[in-house]
C-alpha cells in the first residue's frame, strides 16, 4: 500500500488540512466508472433532499451502492443493470455474508433493497427485484442491549477521576455526560464550545439521527468536569468542538469506543456483551424508567423519533418486569 492511500498517517492529516480532501478522489477510469460515479451521485441527493435522511444513514447506505455497483460492474459492465436478475443479487448477498452477524446481514438486505428501488424506479433495472432481497429473519426486542449497574458507573467515574493528565481530564468529562444523560457518542464528539450556556446554566445537543436540539440542564458534576477539562487539559487550539485528540495533529474526536473500553476495564467493570459508549445510554434510560418517567419523555430526552425505539429499553429493566410477573394459574414447580 502506498504511503499517500493511509488515510490515518500524519502527512496524511497534513494534507487533508491543506486540500480538503485527502485522500483524493479516485480517477475515473474508463465509462464505466463515470456511470457508476453519476448513479451514486444522484442517489446520494435523493437520499438527502428527497427522503431526508440523517448524515450517518446516507453514508451507510452509499457505501452498499457502490460497493454494490462496483461489484456489479466489474462482473458485467454498466449495462449489465438492464439485465440484474434475482441471481445476481443473491450471489452479492453470498459474498457479503462471510464474517457478518445476522443483525448485520439483514442491514446489508435493508441498504441493497434501498439502492435497487432506487436503480427500479429511474429505470436502469427493469424489474423490481426488491422483495427477492431476504435477510436473515429478525425478531422485534430479541436482543438485550448491554448496560452498567449504579455500582459499576460510580466506580468508572471515580477510578477515571483520580487521573488527573489532559487525557484522564478530557475522558472524566465525556463520562460525566454518557452517565448523567446518555447521550450518543457522536452528540458528544460534535459538542461545541458555544453549545454550553454557562450564564444560563444549560447545554445545547444536537441529535445525531433527527438533527434537533435538545436543551439540557448543566449539572454541577457535569460542569465542573468540563471546567477542570477546558482549564487543564484541552490543548489550545482553534478547533470549536470541545473534546480533542490528547496527541497531534489536535482535531476533534469522533470515536469513544477506545476510551470506553479502557476505561471500563481499568475499574475492573465487565459489562455482558457490548462494551462503547452505548452501555451508559442504556443505563440511563432503565434509570428513568424505574423513576416512572413517562416513556415519551424518556424518548425525547435520548433523542429518538418514535417511542418505538424506546421500547427495547423495557427489556433492560429485567427486575421491574419480575415484579409485575403473574403466576399461571394451575401450575406448579417441580422438585
């Protein structure tokens, strides 16, 4: 691999910096390519304007279209969509499938059947061959979300506390807002400096999937974490976003997964299953949920856009549904 095609390298991030973009766009090679290039394209504004789509849904779903399309491509050429057929997209189905959960095999049904709608009704494929696309069947609530005890948070929190370098600082900080509102992880790396009201005592969130804003109360313990971070450990830079990379080059963060998981494990917590961010989203909705807050507000608070994607957190609050339990009448348990 060249040096120019390692995206993560310093050089790399220098030139991305300087030109925009780096690495480059790829050059289209050849006819093909350029129909590919112009179907992606059009599909991506479709996504956009006309179906409104968050950020991290287009980028999913573009990602399936052209590697979908590249493969198609590179089988047949771009003529090869007048004649897609149900074998085709099983044989692209097989090949995704090696290494990949059910949960997400049946994402990569979602996202195929999506651009294949989108090639039937501008008329590059004759038939819609959408309801030939099958996943692997999934059953609604079947999977148990990961998630931390009080006991387990408390002593998160207090063993990252007592690391007082910018690194410690900066993810005591980021802690402070995953346990207290259960925020999403791109919420927290997209937080700016302006969208923290000191005077007024508040935060401003951006959603990540509906891009609305939420005003949240700002909790002393939350506020002086920030302080202490702001004061003490962010390195002095220009960039607006609060939360910053403790080595150069100085940009914002975008992933948390890492620090989460070492963060954990140096406190000696061993959640089941999942171990990023998530686990204290998960936390404080079963909070709020054994406080009897109403499950509309709850979905309100985490940002969600139905109360549907609400409901898999009922799961988590397993010793609120023992209590509730009602024995069968006529049985008995067996000794």
């Amino acid at each position: 691999v060249r040096w120019h095609m390692l995206p993560r390298t310093a050089i790399a991030k220098l030139l991305r910096l300087a030109q925009g973009k780096w690495p480059p766009e790829a050059e289209l090679i050849g006819p093909d390519a350029a129909v590919r290039q112009a179907i992606c394209c059009e599909y991506e504004a479709w996504l956009r304007e006309e179906r409104g789509l968050a950020n991290a849904t287009i980028a999913a779903l573009m990602w399936e279209a052209r590697n979908f399309l590249r493969w198609q491509f590179d089988r047949g050429g771009a003529g090869s969509l007048q004649t897609l057929s149900v074998v085709d997209v099983d044989l692209y189905m097989d090949m995704r499938a090696p290494g990949l959960r059910r949960k997400s095999l049946a994402d990569v049904a979602e996202r195929l059947r999506s651009v294949v709608r989108y090639l039937h009704r501008t008329g590059r494929v004759p038939a819609d061959l959408t309801p030939h696309i099958i996943g692997p069947m999934l059953y609604a609530y079947e999977d148990v979300p990961s998630t931390l005890d009080n006991e387990q948070i408390v002593a998160v929190l207090a063993t990252t506390r007592m690391d007082k370098s910018p690194r410690g600082l900066r993810d005591y900080a980021i802690l402070q807002l995953l346990a207290t509102y259960g925020l999403r992880e791109g919420e927290i790396c997209r937080l700016r400096l302006e969208d923290v009201n000191w005077h007024g005592e508040f935060l401003r969130i951006r959603h990540t999937k509906t891009n609305a804003y939420s005003y949240l109360p700002l909790l002393v313990p939350v506020g002086e974490a920030l302080l202490g971070y702001l004061r003490l450990g962010r390195p002095q830079v220009e960039v607006r976003e609060i939360f910053i990379r403790t080595l150069a080059p100085y940009i914002a963060m975008t992933n948390l997964y890492g620090m989460v998981r070492s963060r954990l494990a140096a406190a000696g917590v061993k959640p089941s299953g999942k171990r990023g961010p998530h686990v204290f989203r998960h936390a404080r909705a079963v909070e709020m949920l054994r406080a009897s807050v109403p499950q509309k507000l709850i979905g309100d608070l985490l940002g969600h856009r139905s109360t549907e994607s609400t409901n898999t957190y009922l799961k988590l609050a397993t010793d609120d549904l023992r209590a509730v339990a009602l024995d069968v009448p006529g049985t008995e348990v067996l000794s």
